[in-house]
C-alpha cells in the first residue's frame, strides 16, 4: 500500500465511474489494497430478512475503490498531494504534505 492514506482522512478520486468527487475515508482495507469513501462508489445489495436486518431488501452502500485511484487532499493547504513520513525527535514517525510541508495528523 504505502500511500499514506488512513481512516478519515479526506480524498480525491482520480480514476472510475465517481472521477473528481471528494470524500471521506470509511476504512482503508491492506490485504485488498482498497479504501470504503464516504457517498461514493454506491453499489445496491439484495439482503435477505434476517435478525439484524429485519425487512430485508434492497440496500444502498458504499463499494470498495482501488487506493491507486485516490489521491490524500491535504487539510491545511487543500491540495491534493503525497504525504512524506518524517520522525521526529523522540523517532516517533508523521505525515507530512509534501506540498505545504505542515504535519497532516
């Protein structure tokens, strides 16, 4: 993976179907290289009644999106940008936009 980019951390869509839309991450998947972003990629899920789901049907949710396809958009500056991991002093390791160079956590 190695794009520097965690839960709640705000994206740009590159590539697909939702190109140029922003979002928030829902989680981030490693094995599968795939982030969940909020409002996008809705796909539709047939669910059978069932305890926790009760009426059943057709529900609405958010699709898994390659992480190659998004790219981190910076708080601070709002550009969307890399993040550089950097250490600090005590070697505790941060993100950094690599465009305005202020700490992203």
């Amino acid at each position: 993976m190695g794009l520097g980019i965690k839960k709640d951390d705000m994206v740009y869509v590159l590539a697909g179907k939702e190109k140029g839309k922003k979002g928030r991450v829902l989680a981030v998947l490693p094995d599968k290289d795939k982030v969940l972003v909020e409002k996008i990629n809705i796909i539709k899920k047939h669910m059978k009644p069932s305890k926790s789901n009760e009426q059943g049907g057709i529900i609405e949710k958010e699709g898994s999106i390659h992480i190659s396809n998004v790219m981190l958009v910076c708080p601070k500056c709002g550009a969307r940008s890399k993040a550089a991991n950097q250490a600090t002093d005590g070697g505790k390791r941060m993100r950094v936009c690599k465009k305005c160079k202020e700490v992203i956590d």
